[in-house]
C-alpha cells in the first residue's frame, strides 16, 4: 500500500468530469473560431479547391500545438487522451470554416 503523500506507479489520474468538460468546450470554441477566422481569410486571399483546405488543416495542426504548449504538453493533466487535443472539433470546425471561405468569393 503507498503512503498518503506519495503516488505509486498502478494510480490512474483522476480528472473531475466538470474541468473536463470545461476544457473540451474551451478546445471546441477556440477551434470555431480559428475556422471562422481561417475560413475569411482565406476567402480574402483567394484559396480556391484543395489549397484551401490545405490551408484549413494547417490551421487547425498550429491550433493543436498550441494548446499542447498551453498544457505544457502535460495532456492527461488536463484531458483524459491525447486525441482530445490533436482531433477534437477538428471536423465540426470545417463546416464554418467552409461557410466563411465561400462568402467572401460570392461577393
């Protein structure tokens, strides 16, 4: 049995379900939003076809990174896998993304 203090090398991290939750809807918003941003700016600058969602999936792998260094790429701190960070919101993103690219070509 491990003394109070210490944590032996069998113990899960436990994560509280409600900062769980917190921190995927806060990877959720950030990544809509850098698809809305995206999705403009590569409207504005003309991306058309595939290099526009080049561009969308370049985004979302900076994003990614980002929030890794924002967790001090100490994930399972603060998510319960590693795919919560690299995927989440990934593809929901791409339909704003989508939405805000075409606008700027149609005006």
């Amino acid at each position: 049995m491990a003394a109070a203090g210490s944590v032996s090398s069998d113990d899960v991290p436990i994560l509280q379900t409600e900062n769980l939750t917190s921190n995927v809807k806060s990877i959720y918003y950030s990544r809509t939003f850098l698809s809305i941003i995206g999705g403009v700016v590569a409207g504005i600058w003309g991306f058309t076809g595939l290099m526009g969602f080049v561009f969308y999936f370049l985004i979302m792998m900076v994003s990614s990174i980002g929030l890794l260094a924002k967790s001090k790429f100490s994930v399972q701190t603060y998510f319960d896998s590693w795919s919560r960070v690299l995927i989440e919101g990934v593809f929901g993103g791409l339909m704003s993304f989508v939405l805000f690219w075409s606008y700027p070509l149609m005006i």
